[in-house]
C-alpha cells in the first residue's frame, strides 16, 4: 500500500528513533589502525601528504599504541621504514629489524593491543618493488622465499597476525606453510586478497618512501577494472589457508566488498587507503565539506558494504566521534 499509508518519513522524526532502527552501527572494534615505524630515538615526523599521520621512531610508537588501546581499538599494523634498502628487502627479513623489535616492544608494554604486520619487501627494497627484480621483471617464485622468512620472523618475534599484501600469486599457502612448520599454526593470515593497482597508494608511497623506481605495479596488483578476477583471487586465498580477506581500497571499490560478503563466511576486511583520507583531509582544510561527517559517512559505507574490519588512519578519530 502506498501513500500516505507508507510514510517512511515517520521513522526519521526523531534522533532517539532513527537511532532505534539504524541498520549499520559502527564500533570501536571494526578499527585497525595503521602505523609506520622508522629507526632512531624521539622521531615524530608528519607525513606532508597525510595531516596528521606520523612516522614514528619505536619508543613514540608505544605511546600511540597506548593510546590506541585506551580508546577501545583492538589492533594496530606496523609498517617498518628501515635506515637501509637493498634490491632483495633484506632488512624486512631480519630478526632484528624496524618492524620485529616494534612488535616486541609493543607486545611487551601493551600485550593487549593485537599487532599486526605488513608482510610485503616494498618497504625495504631500493627499487620499490613487492618483489625480487630480474631483468626489469618481478619474480614470482623468488619472492615467496622472502614473505616466508619475514612472516616467521614477525610471528617470532611475537606479532599476533601476519598479513602479506604483495600479491604474488600462492604467497597465502606459502606463508601458512612456514608458519606451520615453525611452530606458528595459531597466528592467522589477513589476506589483501583483492588489492587493485590504485592511483590512492600515491600518499603512503611518501610515507614509507617505496614508490617503484621504474614501471609499475600493475603486473601483479589488479587491474581496477575487474570484478571476477577480485573474487577469484579471494577464493584462492581462502583455498590456500586465508583467514580474513581484505578488499583494497575500500571507498572505489565497495562493490567488490558486497560481492565478497555475499560469497563468503570468512570475516572481510576492507583498508580505508591514504588517498582516500588524504582527499578528506584537503577537503576539509579547504572548507568544502565538513570533516567530522566525511568520516563517520566514508566509514559506515564501508561497514555497510560487508566490510567487518576498517584499516584506517582515521581510527582514533572515528572512535572519538562515536563517544
């Protein structure tokens, strides 16, 4: 029956009510909030391309994760910004690296706060790459002997969940293998299972300084126009021992979310990315929408879409803005 029987509007009267029937609830613990991590003593350093997003030397780290935890946010992610690179990222794989004494560190002051890490050599190699290089090629094969000996390290060193975000083809099954045969079998794997090859990294790039040096990363991250193979790449990660599967992007591709929330019972995660924070940011500064809205609006999408788990460099303040 239609109007003025139907009057949707009824429902909209009054902010106790549209409370009482708000489908899409946002909480602390949706969030994930993303660190980078670079050596030395004391170092705060803003990231021009992200206000308000810092590098951070290990000791202000566990400040921030401090922090973090008091605001009610389960999990932070570590991404190590070592004092050297070389072309293989062998500073990513030592045991005593920018990212395994952070994760002692942190697990040791605020065991509590679940640490996650980064599993990609992008960070630490000189050409930028997420993987081993050969004749202007990126190597497949090569590159899963690297993400093994990181994630073992990290799970050694005491991180509570490992994530590889390289996409080299077989990499989840690799890593699970290593983990397994090291002892790790209950440190689980959250798979980028569908990262695009997005113009939105371009922030983060500065940030952890692993622009490619050359070409493009379009040989293995996802041409953005495809949505089969997104759901292709997740069901082999799943196949191969995922145990969380992330979309990446998020805002561009809220579509590959639903799709994925609707083929799978795995938790999906969904990475809120610098550029998509960064656009926020400018906006706001620039006085054309109102920051505080853009958040939460941009956030409850993504939940809408399917997402369980945010990665956002807006966590702390999304979870402020819900208080």
């Amino acid at each position: 029956m239609a109007f003025p029987i139907q009057r949707l509007r009824r429902l909209r009267q009054h902010e106790s009510l549209r409370r009482m029937v708000r489908e899409t609830v946002l909480s602390p613990a949706d969030f994930i909030a993303p660190l980078f991590i670079v050596e030395g003593q004391g170092r705060r350093e803003e990231i021009a391309s992200m206000p308000g997003q810092f590098r951070l030397s290990i000791d202000l780290l566990l400040k921030e994760a401090g922090e973090i935890h008091a605001l009610g946010i389960p999990a932070i992610i570590l991404f190590g910004i070592p004092a050297q690179k070389d072309e293989w990222g062998s500073a990513g794989l030592d045991p005593n690296g920018i990212v395994q004494r952070a994760i002692k560190a942190v697990k040791a002051q605020v065991p509590n706060l679940m640490v996650i890490t980064d599993v990609c050599i992008d960070e630490y190699t000189s050409h930028g790459h997420c993987g081993i290089v050969k004749d202007g090629k990126i190597l497949n094969d090569d590159t899963l002997a690297c993400l093994r000996a990181m994630a073992r390290t990290h799970a050694a060193a005491g991180a509570d969940m490992v994530a590889p975000s390289d996409m080299m083809d077989g990499r989840v099954a690799a890593i699970r293998n290593e983990l397994d045969q090291a002892g790790f079998s209950d440190v689980p794997i959250m798979a980028y299972a569908a990262k695009f090859s997005s113009c939105f990294y371009a922030p983060f790039r500065d940030a952890a300084f692993s622009s490619p040096q050359f070409g493009d990363r379009q040989s293995y991250q996802m041409d953005p126009a495809n949505a089969r193979e997104a759901l292709r790449e997740i069901d082999l990660d799943i196949e191969e021992g995922a145990d969380i599967v992330m979309v990446k992007p998020a805002m561009p591709y809220l579509d590959i979310i639903a799709a994925a929330r609707s083929r799978t019972l795995l938790p999906i995660a969904a990475y809120q990315v610098s550029g998509e924070y960064s656009m926020i940011k400018a906006a706001a500064r620039a006085g054309w929408l109102d920051e505080s809205r853009a958040i939460m609006e941009s956030l409850l999408a993504i939940k809408r879409a399917g997402a369980d788990l945010i990665l956002s460099y807006f966590a702390k303040d999304a979870v402020r803005l819900l208080h």
